[in-house]
C-alpha cells in the first residue's frame, strides 16, 4: 500500500507528515536526514510502551540508532507540571542537545506534552510526533501547538513548536480500543464539515468500515491532514482562520468541564457533539439550511457515536452553566463568545455575532430532551 506525504511548508519550519501503515518499522530512515548524532530520546506513556514501544526499539536498533525512553503514567493527569519537569528534566539527564531529536510516541496527551517540554528545552529542542492515536494521527501532532493543563484549565499554558517530522503509521490504530477510534473519528469527520463537503459526503460512505479498510483509513488521515496544513499554513498562531479547526470545540470545552473530563465524555466525543450543537445553531439562526443538522446526526449515528446532549451519562449543569463553562473558552474575546459555524456542510466561518438567547433556548431545549 502507497504511503502518502502531506507537506506543512510554513517558512524556515517546514516538515512532512509521512501516512501509511508499517512506517514505525523503517523510522529509522526517515529520522537519518534529522539526525546530527546517531541518538534520539523517546517519551512514551505504558499503554502505548506495551504494545508498541518493542517495534520501535527494533526499528531504531536497526537503523544503528541509539535511544532510551522514559515511559510516563498514561492519561491526562501526565498532562501538567508534574509531567513536564519529569519529562524536561529526564532529557537533560540523558544529555539532549538542542539539535538532538526527542521523539513523541504516543495519542494527544505526550504530543502536547513532549512538544511542549521540546519547546523549552534548551529554548527549543527538535522533536518529531510519533502519533498512535487516530486523534492524533489527523489533528493534535499536526500544526505546533503544545502545551501542558493547570488547575485552571485544558492547554492554558503551552507553546507553538512545530515538529521536524510527523510520522503517522496507520497500521498502529488496529490496537485502539474502538471507542478511541470512534472518538478520534469526530475529528475526522470535522474537517469534512468544516471545510470540505465532498469528503463528508465520502465519509458518509466509508465512515462506518473505515477502521476495516486500510485504503480508506489512510485516504481518511491523509485528507485531515491536508486540510489542517493548509489551514496552519495560513494562520499558524491562530489569528483568523485556524480558529476554523475548533468546530464544534466551544460546545465540547464547555461539556467537558462539565463532566469532570472523565471519561463519562471523551474529547472527539465531545467534538462530535459539538459539530451536531453548531449545525443546529447554524439552521436555527437561518444561516444553513434546516436539514444539514440532520444529516450531521445521521451520520454520527451511523459511526456508533454521541450526537446529543442525551448521550452524555450522568448529570449536567442547566442551559446558563453550560452557557457559563462556554465563556471560559480561550476564543473569547472582549468577553464576547466566538462560534465557528456553518453556512452549509463544508463551508464553516467564525462570528461573535450570535444572540446569546438562541444559544440558550437550544441548550435549554436539548437538556429537556435528556
Ligand atoms: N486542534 C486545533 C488546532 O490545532 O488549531
């Protein structure tokens, strides 16, 4: 099967995202132009070291590059201070310099950490995403952010620190669990909504056997991540159009502060959600036409996937709490919520031009529904 390369050509920082399945076993040629010394670090998490980090040793061995790794407790509460002065400190341990590479071998949560302590280290230290989740493989190790969370909320304190290399191999996502597939799946599906309605229209289609069919799951990943570089691209710090890429995300923040960030709401669950809320807001305001959220729930639903408020267990705030967790949202600006919504499938825009009691009479409406 043809592995695909998608260019993120941003000036001075460019990299390739290399997609296919088996990548993983011939890293090692595609970290030799990068490498100055024959030595990478690796920070992984347990999961992803049990049921990867072999094949990586071996590939590396075999390329004659010399590594260790420092395997770090999984989940999201790694994601933080702690997480980084282990992460940052264990490096210099091992003697990284800047020009070494570290790489990231993991889902989202050692991306944005590994980025991040890459970013600081040494006042920027090289470092390549080795993403094994599917979220990861179409959004978070793409386009430079990192950053760690604070008590005070999800990626407040981080960094843009592009990557000298992403490499995706989609052969690493048959060991997902299927919900993580699924929920990376709603990022997927994002892009269609947001920017590009003949690859929703084929995911429609493909969507449901994507994880049975390697083709379409590496068509799948390489679409997503087209579409994110063409868009960092433009606006790598997130002046204008990236915001474009949080379709969907003001809901979900908002939802999963709600639900404690357990797993009662995994993120592309939330982000599902979310592209389901901002359609619907999009047609009561008028500005799509009435049956695209339909046709977005439909679709979620044929994935397996959450679409309504309903399918979140448990209880949530009523319609101003929600309201209220939305204003925390970094897009706020002069206090003035920002919504990325939707003139039809695949042509999304962002606005602060949205009366806050639609927003509310549709919360309300879908609370009621629970
Ligand atoms: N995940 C949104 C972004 O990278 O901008």
């Amino acid at each position: 099967m043809s592995i695909e390369t998608v260019r993120v050509d941003l000036p001075g920082r460019a990299y390739d995202i290399r997609i296919g399945p088996g990548l993983l076993d011939g890293i090692a040629a595609d970290l030799a132009p990068l490498l100055r010394r024959p030595r990478v670090r690796i920070v992984t998490e347990e999961r992803v070291a049990a049921a990867h980090l072999p094949r990586l040793e071996a590939a590396l061995d075999a390329g004659g590059v010399d590594h260790a790794t420092l395997v770090l407790p999984p989940g999201e509460g790694t994601k933080g201070w702690d997480g980084l002065s282990r992460t940052c400190e264990w490096l210099l341990a091992e003697g990284v310099e800047r020009k070494d590479v570290v790489v990231a071998f993991g889902g989202g949560v050692v991306g944005d950490l590994v980025g991040f302590a890459a970013a600081v280290l040494r006042r920027g230290t090289a470092f390549v995403q080795v993403p094994t989740t599917l979220l990861a493989q179409v959004d978070s190790s793409v386009g430079g952010k990192t950053g760690i969370n604070t008590p005070q909320g999800k990626n407040l304190v981080g960094a843009f620190h592009q990557p000298r290399l992403v490499i995706a191999d989609t052969g690493l996502l048959s060991t997902l669990p299927e919900r993580d597939f699924r929920a990376g799946y709603g990022e997927v599906m994002k892009y269609g909504l947001l920017g590009d309605a003949d690859f929703f229209a084929w995911l429609e289609g493909a969507g449901p056997s994507l994880r049975d069919d390697p083709a379409a799951l590496v068509r799948a990943v390489r679409r997503s991540c087209e579409m994110k570089a063409e868009i960092v691209m433009r606006d790598e710090t997130e002046e204008g159009d990236r915001a474009l890429l949080n379709l969907g995300h003001t809901f979900c923040h908002a939802l999963e502060a709600a639900t404690g960030y357990s797993d009662r709401l995994l993120h592309g669950e939330g982000v599902a959600i979310g592209c389901a809320l901002a359609f619907e807001l999009s047609a009561r305001l008028g500005l799509c036409p009435q049956e695209e959220p339909s046709r977005v729930r439909a679709h979620l639903a044929a994935m397996g996937l959450k679409r309504d408020l309903a399918d979140i267990p448990g209880d949530l705030p009523d319609a101003e709490g929600v309201l209220r967790l939305m204003a925390q949202d970094k897009k706020v600006q002069d206090g003035r919520l920002r919504f990325v919504l939707a003139r039809r499938i695949g042509e999304a825009f962002v606005t602060a031009d949205v009366p806050r009691e639609t927003v509310a009479g549709m919360l309300h409406e879908a609370l009621a529904a629970r």
